[in-house]
C-alpha cells in the first residue's frame, strides 16, 4: 500500500514540523501517526493487535519517561536555589560571627572600681 503525504486541518504536512528528528515528538504527534495509520490500514489486512499494544506501551513507557524527567529538572532546580539561600545565609552568619567578635573584644577588659577600703579590680 503507497500513502501520500498526509495534511493536517491547517493544510500544513505532518512530516514538514520545525521539530528535529524523532526526539521531538510528543503525545499529541503519537495520537495523530495512530489516528493516521488506522484510517489508512487495509481493512482487510489490519494491523497485529499484538503490534498496536506494543506500540501504546512504548508510548505509555516514553510519557512515563517524560514525566520523571520533569520531575527531575523540578527537583535540580530547588536543589539549585536552596544551594543559593545556603550561600546567603552563610554569608550572614559569617557577619554575625564577625560582629559578634567585634563586639566581644570591645566588652572585654578591666574593670576598677573604687570601694571604701581600697581599690579592687575585677578583669572579664
């Protein structure tokens, strides 16, 4: 059986997309090459059932596949921001440390007071 080139509703051709290679394909392109080969199977030769099952599991296998990696780029990318805040709160937990000190040295020092029998000093 020859098929020529088939059209969508829009008039363009399903095979002219400006997707590149197999990769690009996406569950609305599987559903409409399915759509496509069941209206132009003979009707007296139709396509293995066993065919057709395989195929829908691969499908079901790549949307599973497609999912999961999204899933992933979701996590990488919280990873990525929680990276940044630990990074900042680094940052400011250093200046703190840094104020901290400055203000312990500061506070740290002798003491004298004067009492009514002598001078006594306390040293911090």
């Amino acid at each position: 059986m020859t098929v020529s080139s088939v059209t969508s509703g829009s008039g363009t051709s399903a095979a002219s997309t400006s997707k590149s290679g197999f990769a690009a394909l996406g569950q609305a392109d599987f559903l409409k090459l399915m759509t496509v080969q069941m209206q132009q199977q003979d009707p007296f030769n139709p396509v293995d059932q066993k065919e057709m099952l395989a195929q829908m599991a691969q499908f079901s296998s790549l949307s599973g596949i497609t999912e999961t990696n999204e899933t992933l780029k979701g996590i990488a990318s919280d990873i990525g921001s929680m990276s940044d805040n630990n990074d900042a709160l680094k940052a400011i937990a250093d200046k703190l440390d840094a104020i901290l000190a400055a203000q312990k040295a500061a506070a740290s020092g002798a003491v004298t007071t004067a009492a009514a029998s002598g001078a006594d000093t306390a040293t911090n």
